[in-house]
C-alpha cells in the first residue's frame, strides 16, 4: 500500500479493493485517519472481503460483480453502494464490506452486510 498511501493527489476519486485472508480486521482506515503527516487525499471507498478466510470462488465471484457495477453508481450517494453489497451479500456468494471516507468527519465510516447462508 505504501505506493498509494504516497501519492498526494488522484486526480479523479479512488476506489482500493483490497482481498486477502485477514481483511476482516484490517487496520489501513486506521492508519490513514491518523497519520497527520500523510500529504494524501484519503481514497473515497476501500473494499474489503468481509471473511476471515477468503475463498477462491468467493473471491472470484465478489470482486467481478462489483467491478461490473460500480461504473454504474453516483459515487455521492453511498445508498447505492451499500445496496450493491447487500445484494452481493443476499447472494450467498459472499460478504464484501466498504470504508467511505467522511470528508467532514475526516474519518472513514463502514458499512457491512453478513452473508446470509442459505
């Protein structure tokens, strides 16, 4: 992440999409909230897996409906996003979880839905 978290301007919103076993409890929001010093405008989402553990297929199948869809969505309404990953999640092929950044509580705020098992 160093190479992202160095970077002072993106020009256009940033999405990350990070997909690893352990992203559940992940610490890189934290770490960007807290760093004074970082000359970076924070990336707008960050995309998790929302598993400890991440399988292939769900991996697979989580990041491409997303990947599909997000071109389609108002980057300002975070409606649209949580209504993306609660159908991923509804699907039972997956839990992604999402970090907005808050620009005037300058802190990111997240939104998860559980995988309903089926």
């Amino acid at each position: 992440m160093a190479p992202v978290l160095s970077m002072e301007n993106y020009g256009e919103p940033i999405f990350l999409a990070v997909s690893a076993c352990g992203t559940d409890k992940q610490l890189l929001t934290k770490y960007i909230r807290e760093r004074k010093d970082l000359k970076i405008i924070p990336p707008n989402y960050i995309f998790f897996i929302n598993q400890e553990l991440v399988s292939w297929k769900d991996a697979l199948l989580n990041w491409t409906i997303l990947y599909h869809q997000i071109d389609n969505l108002d980057i300002t309404n975070k409606m649209d996003f949580q209504d993306l990953l609660s159908r991923i999640a509804g699907s039972g092929l997956g839990s992604l979880k999402y970090y907005r950044w808050d620009v005037k509580d300058r802190r990111y705020k997240f939104f998860q839905r559980q995988q309903q098992l089926v």
